[in-house]
C-alpha cells in the first residue's frame, strides 16, 4: 500500500516525545517536526501566523492524525486543525498515545479526553459520532499502533469520500 501524506496534530509541550516514536514508525508520510525554536517563534507571531504555519502545513494532506494525550482535547490549536480538516473534509482520525513510554522520561500518561467529544456540530451532536479515537493494546501499544496505523488512516479517508 502506497505510504498517505497525513497531518499530526497533538499537544506539543506534553507529548513531543510519544510523537516522536509514531512518525519513527514510517508508516505514513507525515509533516516534518517542527522543533521547539521554530513552533516559539511562529507562536511569537501571533495567531495569523498560526493560522498561516497550519493551512501550509497541512496542505495536499490527505488525512489528520490526532495523537491523544492526557491535555491534547484542550488545546486550542488541536481543535483548530480538527476543524480544518473537516470543513477541509480531510479524513480524520485519532489515536491515544497515552501508553507509549516517553523517551526522555521513561513514563506513560494518563489517558486524555477524546477530543472529538468536545467539537460539536450546530446540533451539538459530537464530531466523536463520525470519527473514531483508536486506543492501542496496553500491553503493547507501540506495535499495535505500527501494525493498524495505516489501515486506521486508510478507512478514514474513506469514509469522506
């Protein structure tokens, strides 16, 4: 199966580091990683900016990958792209990564919110009713992650087609 172009989106102070270790899977052809200098100084810059580093950034994407870990439903950029790529009618998916052991840290975290609980559709129906939040094997969330990743993304853009 040829590799998607897909979008991660996820709480950067938080989990940078579980992030890591999903786009070292490759599996899928995601955006680069923006380091810390660059995502400060396009924060710096305002929301614009934001705005502008995210439409770039997600552009010809075909898929948005949200890796869900204990504040990532929170966040207010995440919901951002969430949305985006929707109205973009993106498929959109996501992933706990909360049992994937930090590699600075050696630890896991709590489980997180499914962020598609709390973007809700003018009806207040919740987006979480149209997409699926995956939550990988505790016992061996790495590889269950590696192995369904691609299928997970796979079904999710098609079912926006």
């Amino acid at each position: 199966m040829a590799r998607k172009p897909v979008f991660y989106s996820f709480h950067f102070d938080n989990d940078v580091f579980r992030v890591q270790q999903v786009r070292n899977m490759g599996a899928l052809d995601g955006n680069e990683p923006v380091s810390p200098n660059e995502w400060e100084t396009v924060k710096r810059k305002g929301d614009a900016a934001i705005e502008k580093w995210i439409e770039d950034n997600m552009k010809y994407k075909q898929c948005i990958v949200v890796l869900v870990g204990s504040e990532t439903a929170n966040r207010r950029w995440v919901r951002h792209e969430i949305v985006k790529a929707w109205n973009d009618e993106r498929g959109v998916i996501g992933i706990y990564i909360h049992n994937l052991k930090c590699m600075k840290t050696g630890t896991t975290c709590a489980k997180g919110q499914n962020p598609f609980d709390v973007i809700k559709f003018d009806d207040e129906t919740p987006l979480s009713r149209y997409v699926t939040c995956h939550d990988p094997n505790f016992w061996d969330a790495y590889n269950d992650i590696k192995n369904n990743i691609e299928h997970w993304v796979d079904q999710a853009i098609r079912a926006r087609r």
